[in-house]
C-alpha cells in the first residue's frame, strides 16, 4: 500500500495517469475536480472517492487543495 499526501494551489493540476492500483482520494481541504474514464466529480472537504485499478484519472485543483491518495495492490 502507498499512501501520498499531497496539495495543489487552484488551477493547478496532476496530468492524466492510470490506477496502478485500486486507490482512493480524500480530500483534506478545498475542492478538486476528479475525471475518470467513468465519472467527472469535484469533491470537497471530507468527501472521498474510489477509483479501480487501470482507469485513468485527473485531478484539477478547484481551489487550494490538499488531498490524500490511498494506493493498494501495487504491483
């Protein structure tokens, strides 16, 4: 498992990638816009989302942001 603590200034954004695992991103404050190859979201503090192995995503930061990505089955 691989946990990252991360943060985005708004606007800013993680390019596109694909779960190498099935993981998971809270958000610990702010607002990111979440795209997958299913859904478009923006979640806000508190709110969580799973996203399964080998779907690609991209997160733009709504406003200034910190977030927690939760990766498992790496591997």
């Amino acid at each position: 498992m691989r946990v990252v603590l991360g943060g985005l200034h708004k606007g800013a954004e993680l390019l596109p990638h694909k779960a190498e695992g099935i993981m998971s991103i809270q958000v610990l404050d702010g607002a990111l816009e979440v795209n997958t190859d299913t859904i478009s979201e923006t979640l806000k503090k508190g709110q969580v989302i799973a996203i399964h192995k080998h779907n690609n995503y991209r997160i733009v930061a709504a406003e200034e942001s910190a977030y927690l990505l939760t990766i498992t089955n790496v591997g």
